[in-house]
C-alpha cells in the first residue's frame, strides 16, 4: 500500500511532467503552484499541497 508521503511525490512528479510552474512559483514545504493549458488553450491554475502532515488537496 502507499502512504500519504508517497502519493503526494508522485502526484508532484506527474504535474511536473504535464504542467508549467505557476509564474509566482513553488512554496517550499507548502504548495507546488502549476499552470495547465488545455487542448483548446484555456489556462488553468492549480495548487498542490506537499505538506506530508495534511491531506493531498489539489
């Protein structure tokens, strides 16, 4: 099974692979700040919590 810890690097691994950091960039322990652009070129802005101590929350 996989833990919280584990899960959340490699939810970070795959949005950094798929998604351009946000313009006001990563929070060290907090957040992982993304900017997805969809097929049809709309931009969407999405925060990622890293901190190991609380749910994943996108």
């Amino acid at each position: 099974m996989i833990d919280r810890d584990q899960l959340k690097k490699a939810v970070v691994a795959l949005l950094d692979s798929l998604a351009a950091e946000h313009p006001l960039g990563h929070q060290d322990s907090k957040a992982a700040r993304y900017v997805l652009t969809t097929s049809g070129g709309a931009r969407i802005e999405l925060m990622f919590e890293k901190n190991a101590q609380v749910p994943a929350n996108l």
